[in-house]
C-alpha cells in the first residue's frame, strides 16, 4: 500500500535523476561541440526550473495529504474514545493524543507536567492490577489490564489498557506504548447481566465439547455444589442425561417457528449427593469464548410436580379412606363399557345402615375411622374382582368387570360376611351393616348414569327390606329412586303447609286396665299421596337432617296437646304424654334449651313430659350422661325406646338417670311366634326391675301376650290389643266410651 510521503520520495528521486543526466549532457556537448554552449546553458536552466516547479507542486500536494489523514486519524481517536500513550524511556519523550482528556477528564498539560497523573487517578482497590501487569510487561509481553479511575468530579469510569513494552538486548525496558479505551458501558453492561444470572433462582450453565464451562450460584446449590469450581470442567452427563443431551443435538438440525418449544426439556437429574430432582430445562445454542456453545437455562420443579400429583390425586382419590372417587369411578366405568369384548359388567351401590347414628352420637373423628375400616373391608371382600370407590359420606360404588350374575352375588356375600363383626375404634366395638344395590350392564343399562341410577334404586329396596341385604335391580323398581327425591322436596314443605299431625296411642296399667300415659306419634297427610308411613319418611327425614326441625315441631305440639287435655274439664289432668327423641336430634348442641323453651312456652309442667331415646345414644355416652343429667334437673322422665334392639352397655346404662325402658314389639311377639316363647322379654323384665327401672311393653296385640307380661312382672303395656294411635278428638271419644279411664301416672 502507497502512502503519500512515499509518493514525495519517489518524485525527488525521479526529479534528481533528471538533473544529473542534464549535467552529464552538458558536459559532454561542451566537449563536442564547444560553439554552442551558450544555447545548452541555457536551455538545461530553463527545462531544471519547469522540473523544480511540478515537484514543488507535488510536494504541497503531498503535504496536503498528509493533513488530511491527520485530520481523519484524530477524528476516529475522539470517535471511539481511545487516547494512546507512547513512552521512549531511552530519551525521555512523552508523546499523549488528545483523546486522554475525554478519557480521564484531565488535559493533556497536566498529563505531560505529571506523567505519573494516571497512575494516581486509579480506584484505589484496583492498584494491584499494576502489580500484576508490571511483572508480565518486564517479561517483554504484551500486558491487558482493566481498571477504574476516578475523574475530577468524582466519576467512576472503566478503562482498558493494552500496553506494548519494547526492551534492548540485555532486557532492559526501552520503549513503552499504551493504548487506552473506555469501556464504562460495556463493563456495566456485562455486571448488570452477571448479577442478573448470578442471583438469579434457575439454573443458568454453559457447556460445550461436553464440558461444564460456566454455572451460576443457583445451579451449584441445586445439584448440591458447594462452588462452581466443583462442577466447571465436569462432564455435562453429570447435569443432563445423555438422551437428553442427545434431544438438544437432534432439535438444534430444526429450526422452524417452534424452536423454543422443542428446545424445552423436562427429566429426573441426579444431584451429587444422589438425591433425584425433576427439572425443567430450556437450551439455546451460543458463541462462548470464540467457539460454540449451548446455554441451558432450568429449575427444580420438584415440588410443583409434587403439587400436580397431588392435585390429581385430590381429583381422582378419596382423601379419607385412598379408595377412588366418584370421578375416577365413572372414568373406570366408561372406559369399560366402551369395550365391547367385555360380557358383563356390574354396579354395587352400597350405603352403611347406622352410620348416621354413630357419626351423629360419638362425632367426625369416630366416624372418619370407621369409613377408613369399611373400605379397607371392600377393597378386601372385592379382591381383583373389581374396583371399589367412595362416592362421598357413607355411600360406596363398587364395579365388577368381566362377571356374571352368579359371580356378582359371590362378590356381594363376601361383602355382608366382611361386615358380620364389630368394627373397634378406640378400644370401643361398633356394629355397621351394607345395604347394597346391585345393576348389571347391559341388561339393566348400557351407560354409568342409568346404570349407577338402577343400582342406587335396588339399594334403597335393601333398606326397606331390613337392610343388611343385597338386591337387584329389576325393572318394577323403575320410578322408585324418583319417588324418593319427590318425597324428599315434599318432606321439606310439609312443616310449612301443616301436612303433619300427631296421633296418640294410650299407655295401659296392666293390672287396673287404666290409661296411665299417651306416646305421640307423628303421621304425615300428603295432600296427593294420602298417609305416608312413618317408616317411609323418618329413614329420609334423618338422612337429610331435617329430622332435627320434625322433632322440634312433634315436641312442641305433644305439649301444647297436653296442655289443653289437662285444661279440659273432662280432660286428662294426670297423663304425662311420651315423646320420641331422634339421636340426631338429642345431639343438637341447644336440645336442652329448646326442651326448656318448649315447656315454658307451652306452660306444661315438667312432670307430664316423656321423652323417649334409643340405646343409640350410647356410642357417645359422656355427651348423652351430660344431656341426660340436665333433663333430669329440669324434671322430665326419659325412656328408653326400642330396648334390646341396640347396643347398650349395662354397665353404663345402671348409671344412666333413666326412668322406663320400652320393650321393643319384635320380642313381644316371640312371646307367641318363637320357640324360644318369650325368653327375651322375661330377661329384659327382670333385668329393668333389677336395675328398679319401670317396664313398658310395647306392640301388645294379643290377650295370651298381655298374661305373659302380667305374669312375668310387666307393668305397662300399649299396643293395638288396646287402642291404635288416636287422633286428639278421637282418643278423647274412645276414653269416653270404652273401660279405660284416665289414671294415676308412672311415678
């Protein structure tokens, strides 16, 4: 390449030759032709002058250039903010461009008045940078330092200096050239995004020829690193399974509008510790250092794959008891129907008979354990013969594949002999019995929802059938599932329309024949339907809980009742009037206080008040000692119903404030249909006296059953022997035209 001096070189060359070839010839012309000299003086004179003009002209020319390149050097050194500092040690010749002032903030002057200003304006923690580049600039090499200096008004600046040392031949330090930049923005640049990624929570790495070149804080601490050091130069495989590795190759050949999308990882990691984590990770190829390199970018997602299993554990399973929910019980279910190389298929609706009374009598927790328990019997009467789930409550489903009807009842007796034992929850025995209703696909349905629909419709024919049963479902129960939900919504207006009216049975003195007490019995008048049985509605009324409101009314009306009876001049004075009392009912947290209520409002005195409760009670026997003691201060009698059909304990029930027990009516007529001839009800007689509780038979419907009773100690009797239950206008016109009078109560 030709610069402009070396242009001006070569025309005074050129130019000098010509002058001396000139001389040359006038010297040998004189020689020759010595007439003529006169003339050849003359004209080499004129032809060097006409030379010496076009070589001054392109010695201006050359100058000219040479300014301009001088110009547009300058120009690029203040451009790109670069300032050179050429040191010759040998003559002590300081040469600084101009661009030192832009740089530093101080002027060239000061510069060359103190040629050690640049050492002093250097942030004092980065002086030992000059330590370290002194040493390799005496070795004769080049030496790049960054460092900060401090400008005249404080400012804070990065600089980068590459100085060129030139030594003699004994290694002495002769020459010394610096070039320096400012590189202020770039250097924050790079310190905001390094702290970006080192404080940042995901993994950030950098690999390349399978090595481990860079890892930030979070990706040592997640593969459990106690420094980067520990990791950098390690394998990538200790990161990233090979497959995957093997992934990030194949996508990177792709490159299409999904790129960051396959370029998404998701795998199990093994940490240095050998602890496994899921990670989720994101690679993009990048130049590191000159040559290419692929950045990954991930986190632990341990935890939010831990929460995604949980959540679709909560979707599909029972939290209580792990059996499968409803959700994936109908999923299982569909899934078997669209199968069609499946024979058969069967729905067991089951539903827990007394549950209610002991969730209702001895809390949540109890009953939790006993829903726990049941279905660890289902799971175990059901085997691999098919897949048990909770549908919610006590209410299980249970599906059969690949079974027939004779298979199915296998199942279903398997089911009740798991169910024939007590179940023990805090060293205390409970008795619950199935009901189950069973559906076969596809004679009885051919989709989940009839067949589910069917199966629910049978188990509620096993209920009314005594429960503890199983039945199939058969098309003369199509209609009965919605005569129930009908029933419900007409149980729920049938306190506000007055559709409820109490009948009244009389309570006989065996021995005088006299009335001695009434028990109130509700009867429901369906404004469509007639009388519905109470053995119809009370299961739903308790299974609703509107029981709870039912049995308000029944107490309030039995002691208005009562109240007007003894207010009569022919009425019945002395007559306590029985009340029956559901568990759920006796549990309320205000029974008490609605009793008390109830009688002050009414004005009935304590004394003509009975109320009556099930051995039921007893599963939850501190809270019912509790009730019962507060309802014996307020002066009420209290029986118990049904006796001998429960569970009782005699050992709690001496202590019991207890009045009266009721001989359930199935023992009385053993008295004349079993061979056993009422061996029960004499038990039950002697035990009441033993324990100086009064004894009420109840369901007395023959003459041979009242001599019985009579002879076996039986004071008090009801039963249809004597009366049905009454209207209040009707039991006033049978006392008045039949032999029994009102008499003296049960003390």
């Amino acid at each position: 390449m030709n610069y402009p001096f070396d242009n001006y070189k070569n025309k005074v060359k050129w130019t000098l030759s010509v002058i001396t070839f000139l001389v040359l010839l006038d010297e040998t012309a004189s020689f020759f032709i010595p007439f003529n000299r006169l003339f050849l003086d003359s004209f080499i004179f004129a032809f060097g002058m006409i030379i010496l003009f076009f070589m001054l002209k392109g010695v201006d020319h050359t100058a000219e250039e040479l300014r301009k390149s001088r110009q547009r050097l300058e120009n690029i050194f203040d451009t790109i903010d670069v300032a050179i500092w050429s040191h010759d040690l040998k003559n002590e010749k300081l040469l600084i461009t101009p661009g030192i002032k832009k740089l530093y903030g101080y002027s060239l002057e000061e510069f060359y008045t103190d040629n050690t200003l640049w050492k002093k304006v250097i942030y004092p923690e980065d002086l030992h940078v000059l330590e370290e580049r002194e040493k390799i600039l005496m070795e004769g090499k080049p030496a790049t330092s960054v460092y900060r200096i401090i400008r005249p008004q404080g400012e804070v600046r990065w600089i980068q200096d590459r100085g060129i040392p030139t030594l003699d031949q004994i290694g002495n330090l002769i020459n010394f050239n610096s070039v320096l930049f400012d590189i202020t923005d770039r250097k924050e640049s790079e310190d905001r995004y390094r702290s970006l990624v080192e404080m940042s929570p995901d993994i950030i790495a950098v690999y390349s020829r399978e090595r481990i070149d860079y890892i930030n804080e979070a990706g040592c601490k997640l593969f459990g690193a106690v420094s980067p050091e520990q990791l950098i130069g390690q394998s990538i495989k200790k990161m990233i399974p090979p497959y995957i590795l093997q992934q990030i190759k194949s996508r990177e050949l792709t490159i299409d509008d999904n790129f960051e999308e396959k370029m998404r990882f998701e795998f199990i990691a093994e940490r240095l510790d050998g602890k496994k984590i899921e990670v989720e990770m994101t690679a993009m190829p990048i130049l590191y250092e000159g040559r290419v390199a692929r950045q990954i970018v991930g986190r632990d997602i341990s935890q939010r794959k831990k929460a995604e299993k949980t959540i679709e554990y909560m979707a599909y399973y029972d939290a209580l008891t792990g059996l499968p929910n409803r959700n994936m019980f109908r999923k299982h279910l569909n899934e078997a129907l669209n199968h069609p190389e499946s024979p058969m298929l069967a729905v067991l609706f089951l539903d827990l008979d007394r549950f209610k009374i002991i969730n209702d009598t001895k809390g949540h927790t109890t009953g939790d354990y006993i829903l726990q328990i049941v279905a660890k019997r289902l799971k175990n009467a059901v085997k691999d013969d098919g897949m048990v789930s909770r549908q919610g409550g006590d209410e299980f489903i249970i599906l059969l594949d690949n079974v027939d009807k004779e298979k199915t009842v296998v199942v279903a007796q398997r089911i009740l002999e798991e169910f024939s034992y007590p179940m023990e929850v805090n060293q205390q025995e409970f008795f619950v019995s199935p009901s189950l209703g069973i559906s076969l696909a596809p004679s009885d349905g051919t989709d989940e929802e009839t067949l589910i629909k069917h199966a629910d419709t049978a188990m509620y024919l096993a209920k009314e059938l005594g429960k503890n049963n199983f039945q199939f479902y058969t098309s003369k129960l199509q209609g009965l599932s919605s005569q129930k939900m009908e029933l419900e919504n007409g149980l729920r207006k049938a306190i506000e329309q007055k559709q409820f009216i109490l009948y009244y049975q009389p309570q006989i003195d065996l021995e005088s024949g006299s009335m001695i007490g009434v028990e109130a019995l509700i009867r429901w008048q369906h404004p469509n339907r007639g009388f519905i049985s109470p053995g119809d509605f009370i299961p739903l009324a308790e299974e609703t809980g509107l029981i709870v409101p039912i049995g308000k009314w029944v107490l309030k009306c039995a002691c208005e009742q009562n109240k007007l009876w003894q207010e009569n001049e022919n009425g019945m004075k002395t007559i306590p009037i029985a009340v029956n009392i559901s568990v759920r009912q006796f549990q309320d947290d205000d029974f008490v206080e609605s009793v008390t209520k109830i009688l002050h409002e009414t004005g009935l005195d304590h004394r003509f008040l009975e109320l009556e409760i099930t051995e039921s009670i007893m599963q939850n026997i501190e809270r019912s000692t509790v009730i019962l003691n507060q309802l014996k201060e307020l002066g009420v009698k209290i029986s118990i119903d049904d006796f001998g059909t429960g569970y009782s304990s005699l050992s709690y029930l001496k202590h019991l404030p207890i009045d009266s027990i009721k001989i359930d009516k199935s023992f009385v007529d053993d008295i004349i249909d079993h061979s056993s001839q009422g061996a029960m009800v004499k038990t039950i007689i002697d035990m009441g006296h033993n324990l100086n509780f009064n004894v009420i038979a109840e369901g007395i419907e023959k003459p041979e059953q009242e001599a019985f009773l009579k002879e076996n100690g039986c004071k008090v009797g009801q039963g249809y022997l004597y009366s049905r239950p009454l209207a209040a206008e009707q039991l006033q016109e049978f006392i008045s035209v039949s032999s029994i009078s009102p008499g003296t109560p049960i003390q």
